[in-house]
C-alpha cells in the first residue's frame, strides 16, 4: 500500500465510522428510504439529494430549521441548494400563497399577478421581455433553443464541469440522458483555449452558456477577464452569450453580471425568485425574445400549463417586492462574505489543507493541497472523502448541508446560526485533524 491510499485507507475509516453512526441514529429515515426503494430507483427522485448509507427524511421545516423523521432538528445550511433562500416560514411569503389559493391556482388564463412579478424581474436584472417556465432547466433549454432559433445555428459551447439542469450536464463523458444538443466543451476560465475554440467553431456556434459562478462544480466565480472574453468574442461572431443565473441571480440585486459588469443576450433565472415554489424562467433582448410573441403569424411555441401559476406568481412577486429587496440583497450577500472569511480563516489557522470558494451567500468546501481552486478540474483534485465526514459529522453536531461541501444561507439566520456553524467547524477540524491533515 502506497503512502496516498494509506491516507485514504484512514480517511475512508473515519467515514465508515461516521455513516455506522448516522445509520443508528436514524432508524426512521431508514425504514422511510427502504420502503422509496421499492417504488423509486434507489428510493431516489432527485438525484442529488441521495447520499450513503441512506439520506435523512426531512419532516418539516420552520425558519431557517428542519426536523428530521426521527426528530432530530438541524440548522439548514444546505438551503435547497439556494432556492431556500426565504427559509421555510417567512410570513409574508406564507400570506401570498394563501391568498393567491384563495384566488386559485392554474385558471387557465393570464392573471394579475404574472404581469406585477414580470415586471419588477424584467427591471431587476434588465431584461426587455422575459417568459416564466417551470424550473431553471426549462429556463435554460429554452434560452439554448432561442438562441438556434434566432441564430440559425446548431451548435452550442458549454464548459466542462458546467450544469444547466438534469438534462444539460456538460461533462467530458457526457450524460446519457442529456438534451443531444450539439456541444463543444470548453474549460472554464481558459482565455486563450475557450477563444481559440469559439473560432474555430464559430460558423456553427449558436451561443456560449455558462453559470457567472460554477455552482454544481464548487461555487467557482468566474475571472472578470474570461467574461470579458466570452462577451467581446460572441459578438464579433454573431452568437449569444447566455448567463445561466438560476443560482447567482441572489448574488446581488442585479445578478451576477452587475457584479462582473457583464451584460448577456438572454439569461435563465429560477429557484428562489419563486418564493420557495417551482419556478423559472429566460430572458434578455426583445430582438430575441420578441419572436416568442403569439401575435406574429411566425411566432415561435412555449407552451406549460403551470408557467404562470397563482401560488408560485403570488409567493415569487411577494418575495421579491416586500422581502428581499436590493437593500437586503446587499446586506445579506456581504455577511456571506464575511461567513466564508471567518470559516476560512479557522481553516488556516488549523493549518489542514482546505480552500473554500464561493461568492456572497453561497459557498463551497474543498480539501485539497491547492493554494487556490478555480476550475472544475482543481476541484476535482480534491479530496472527496473529507466532504463526505464533514456532512456526517456535521449533522451529528446539528447542522444540515450537502455532501458536497456547498453551504447556502436563507435570510432567517442570523448570528446565532453562524456562531454555531463556526463552532461545529472549529470542532470538526479539531476532532479529525489526524485524517485530514493526511488528505
């Protein structure tokens, strides 16, 4: 045995160790996910929501709380993978889906509400027309099939490690349940690579999609000057630059491209600006978007019975008007910044081999021995192994996040919540720092 698999020889005793715990401890959600199993592959109908032994059955939520099956109660620092932003009970989000219920739900026609939460997210984040889906990745495949459309062109560039949704994996090997759209992969934050590609490609090329900050691949921001790149090189070839913004349109009030001072042709939106309830969307230009007009004789189809529901219009619309304003957005994004410094710098003066990545509310824990982690391929050099003990161990101190190192926040927390979690790391870096000083 060399000296690298004896490293994760212990580390992969630590997780053992750990899930042997977690499984004695949630008898319930046990039995819960055994029974999914005989109706759901793997007991499983999200995919990334599954982790061994078996995942926790969540009860019910309250604040910025959940209580598991068999009563234990975390602080929720996973946050729906940021579409749980409001937190679980906001009163005012509650108040619009009661009365938007009271009004109906799917009426089979326009309602107020669509035109009230159209408008402020067309001013928001600067879009001249805009259309509501279902989720972000209806948002995103079509804002890929406008851009063909309006573009006359096949092709689209993704990056490597990128996601657009559970049918736009954009990976090396692909996925076999992916659009088939036609792909050329680029790496993120790659100048001269990306700019090379897009010309050799660019007869073909429809757009460029990419998220401002990769969420799924480990909250990695984007440089300013490949953005830069990406908008200057799409124009001169006369493709589209679309920002996937369903996760990092909470970054600031204008989104992720008033941070980068980047505009797009057409971007997606989704998760929280539905109030916490199914939703999304794609906008940008009216030259675009403009086509999607039923009026005209050679419109182009969208079609979704629940785009425009009364619940998710009256919770996205009370949301976004009354709760987080650009003024909370603000605030609320720069302590997440100063959240993602703190726990960093408990992780330094550990000295365990740790970088955590992110941008304002949302971040991502990495063990490596890279001093810093811009792509997906740096991530990916990290150790897994320590992500999975850091969940385990985490939960068994009271505090709920994802396998893979991601950290959301919701406006509920507050001090408390954060001192806590700081308190759990400080505890977890201290117990196992005879394995992770080995990753």
């Amino acid at each position: 045995m060399n000296l690298q698999s004896s490293r994760n020889y212990d580390l992969q005793a630590a997780v053992l160790e750990a899930e042997q715990r977690f499984a004695t401890a949630n008898a319930k959600s046990r039995g819960n996910y055994e029974a999914a199993c005989a109706v759901m592959p793997g007991g499983n109908t999200r995919t990334v929501l599954f982790y061994a032994p078996f995942p926790l059955t969540i009860a019910r939520g309250e604040g910025c709380y959940v209580t598991d099956l068999d009563g234990h109660s975390y602080m929720d620092f996973l946050g729906e993978y940021t579409a749980g932003l409001y937190g679980h009970s906001n009163p005012v989000i509650k108040k619009a889906i009661v009365e938007g219920l009271d009004r109906g739900i799917v009426l089979g026609g326009q309602n107020e509400t669509e035109v009230k939460l159209a408008t402020l997210v067309a001013k928001r984040w600067g879009m001249d027309r805009l259309r509501f889906t279902n989720s972000g990745t209806e948002g995103n495949l079509l804002a890929i099939n406008a851009a063909r459309a309006y573009t006359k062109r096949s092709k689209i560039m993704g990056f490597d490690g990128g996601y657009h949704g559970g049918v736009l994996s954009m990976r090396d090997s692909g996925s076999p349940t992916n659009v088939p759209y036609d792909i050329v992969l680029a790496k993120y934050n790659d100048i001269p690579g990306t700019k090379a590609l897009i010309e050799k490609h660019a007869k073909d090329l429809a757009c460029v999609i990419l998220e401002p900050m990769m969420g799924g691949a480990g909250c990695l921001p984007a440089d300013k000057a490949f953005l830069d790149m990406l908008r200057a090189e799409t124009t001169k070839h006369g493709m589209l630059l679309v920002l996937d913004e369903v996760v990092t349109s909470r970054l600031a009030p204008g989104g992720a491209q008033e941070i980068y001072g980047v505009k797009p042709d057409l971007m997606s939106f989704g998760k929280y600006i539905g109030g916490g309830l199914s939703f999304g969307g794609f906008g940008g230009k009216a030259e675009i978007m403009d086509n999607f007009d039923p009026r005209r004789k050679d419109a182009w189809p969208h079609a979704g019975t629940f785009n425009q529901n009364q619940l998710t219009m009256s919770a996205g619309y009370a949301g976004l008007s009354q709760v987080y304003t650009p003024e909370v957005c603000r605030a609320f994004n720069a302590k997440g910044d100063q959240f993602r410094a703190r726990l960093q710098a408990i992780a330094k003066k550990s000295g365990l081999p740790i970088v955590i990545t992110g941008m304002g509310s949302t971040q991502t824990v990495h063990f490596t021995r890279l001093s810093e982690v811009r792509t997906p391929d740096d991530a990916a050099k990290g150790n897994s192994l320590g992500k999975d003990l850091l969940q385990l161990d985490m939960m068994a101190r009271g505090i709920y996040m994802t396998r893979r190192g991601m950290i959301n926040m919701s406006l509920p927390m507050g001090d408390k919540e954060f001192d806590a979690y700081a308190k759990a790391w400080e505890g977890f870096l201290s117990d196992r720092a005879n394995v992770l000083d080995k990753i």
